[in-house]
C-alpha cells in the first residue's frame, strides 16, 4: 500500500549527520559504529531504500535550520543568516538526489498526480516523490526569503520548532504570535502555502489558526490526552484542526507516545501504543478522515527512540497490521497510510 508519510528530517541527515541516504539503513550503522557525536548514531532507521520497501511513494521532507533560544543541540545557527545559509545548503542536496534519480519535489497538484500515476505503474524505478516544508521559521531573515522559498518549491512551513523563536514560540515555551509572526501567517496565505501547526505552543497554536485562512495540517503529533506534554495535542485542538480539515500525522517518537519515557530507564514504546494515539483521535472526532502518518523518524533519534518492534522504517507494515487487528477496515487504512493528506493537497491546489 502507498504510504505518505508527512515529516521526514532527510537533508538534516544527509548533511548534519552525513549519512548517504542512497545507502541501507544496515550499510549507514556499519559506517557510524562507535561514533557518538550525535543523538542517534549507527542506530539510524530512515534510508531510500528502507522508504521503498515501506511502500513510501509520498513523504513531506524538511528543510531544517533554526536560531531559536535555547539552541538545540542539531540543526542550530547563531544568526539567521547562518540559518538561511543552511537551508539553502539542504536544497541543494535535494537537487542533488533529483539529478540523481531518487527524489522528485512535487509542487502542484498536476505533479503529483503525475507522480501517483508513475508510482503505481513502476514502483520500483519511479522516484520518491517529496513535498519541501520549512520546520520553524526563524531561519527566514525577512518575509523576502519565503516569496524566494516558495518559487523553490517551498510548500508547508512550521511557524515554530523548539525555545523563543523570532516568529512564533516553540511549544516548550509560553505567549502569543509575534507581530512578525502574523505578518509571516498572512504572507502564507498570500502565496497559498499550508500551515505546519506542529510545535506551536497553545497561545501560538490559536492565535495561527484564528489569522491563517488557508490549508492547514499538523505533521507530526500525539494526542495530549495520552502523553501530558505541551508538545502534543490536546483534544481541544484536535477538534479545532478537524474543523478546519485538517489532517494530523501519528509520529513515532517514544517519549511522544507512553507517558513518563527516559532514555535510560523507560517503558517500553510499541506499535500498540501508536495505535492508542490513533484510536483516541478517530474516536474523539468519529471517523479516520482527520488521521495520517508523519513518523518524524530519525528526526535527531534512532532506535533508542523508537517503538520496539521498529528497527527501520520499513517496519511500518507492522504498524499497520495493528491497526488491522484493532478493526480498521482497508478503506480506514487507506485513508491513514494516504487517503487523507492526498485529499488535503487536492483540496489545497486544485
């Protein structure tokens, strides 16, 4: 089954950790053991090869370079022009896998259903096709730099990442929009881009939804019933978003799906309790129309990060067999793997 998953970190990958993405996951670990600079290493999930076997046809893939405060240990700059610099650094990789023969950006709704037709005939040889977002902003110097991002093929953006950003607070902080930041969300809507809700803190999240007018999803959440983090969300927001149809994408990320998670002594995290997250979702708002994947894997984590029956992102199949086991039927499953984010982008660009 075609999967779109809707938040992949690659160039962060490629570059901040300097893995060849074209490479197995296995190949990628061989090369890193012992290595512990970053969070993560030679215990990596996310590699093409792994993506295909994983059905991925689809997946929204990031630009991310930030000069938030405090800084993150990954993908943090002391100036936005450091930031801009790096941005443009990871375009370039994805030109550079476009000439390659393994990604292809998608931009409009003609490209991609191009793109639907050449997977489904030749899966095998037919690219990754890849939708460009921006997480967090503030490596945008002025709204000058999103009209240059958007005519390369800029299409999400993410107002917020972590710390007190220069456009909207992350969501481990507290307060409103900036005025830059509602200049920003206009700006959005001016160029018919979607709004990235992930990561906005609660004063930020609604002051977004209330000014954007535009399409509109959350990439990358769990549901703050379960976890009581400010990073997820709450029912209240669920509901706000699928009122707005949007379509919030399940993540995969440990310490977001069971409550109480450390690295060192943790409960352990699995497909099922994904699964809880979903459940809790599409029985809050009664359908599955509101629910996607965006398994955020390898965004500055491996496998000790993971669900325990994950080892690469090719075990998604599990994921879904739960899922499966629990009731859904396959036009519930079809709607979940890619079903809801398709009919999001047609509603968006057509």
């Amino acid at each position: 089954m075609l999967v779109f998953d809707a938040h992949l970190d690659l160039s962060l990958n490629a570059l901040s950790y300097n893995r060849d993405l074209t490479r197995s996951v296995r190949e990628i670990r061989e090369g890193e053991f012992a290595m512990s600079d970053l969070p993560g290493r030679s215990r990596g999930t996310v590699a093409f090869p792994e993506m295909r076997e994983a059905g991925i046809g689809i997946c929204v893939a990031t630009l991310l370079a930030g000069c938030m405060k405090p800084a993150s240990p990954i993908g943090s700059w002391n100036s936005p022009a450091q930031a801009w610099a790096m941005t443009q650094g990871q375009l370039a990789w994805y030109r550079a896998m476009e000439q390659a023969g393994q990604l292809r950006q998608i931009r409009n709704w003609e490209e991609l259903r191009q793109h639907l037709v050449d997977w489904h005939a030749d899966a095998v040889r037919t690219p990754i096709g890849y939708i460009l977002s921006l997480e967090g902003a503030d490596s945008l110097r002025d709204l000058s730099d999103l009209e240059t991002a958007f005519g390369q093929g800029l299409r999400a953006l993410g107002p917020a990442h972590y710390g007190r950003g220069r456009y909207a607070m992350g969501h481990d902080q507290t307060g409103p929009l900036s005025e830059d930041g509602k200049q920003l969300i206009r700006k959005m809507d001016q160029l018919g881009m979607i709004l990235d809700a992930t990561h906005l803190c609660d004063e930020a999240f609604w002051d977004a939804i209330e000014i954007f007018e535009g399409p509109l999803w959350a990439s990358h959440h769990n549901c703050r019933a379960l976890v009581d983090d400010p990073r997820q969300l709450s029912d209240h927001q669920i509901k706000g978003l699928a009122d707005r149809g949007a379509v919030i994408g399940v993540a995969f990320d440990a310490w977001m799906i069971v409550p109480d998670w450390k690295k060192k002594a943790h409960p352990k995290a699995s497909f099922d309790d994904v699964a809880d997250h979903v459940d809790h979702a599409c029985q809050l708002l009664g359908s599955t129309d509101h629910t996607g994947i965006g398994t955020d894997l390898d965004g500055g984590f491996g496998t000790e990060q993971t669900p325990s029956d994950l080892d690469t992102i090719a075990d998604l199949h599990g994921f879904f067999d739960v899922l499966q086991r629990r009731g859904y039927d396959d036009r519930d499953l079809e709607k979940i793997c890619h079903g809801n984010f398709l009919s999001l982008l047609e509603r968006a660009w057509c």
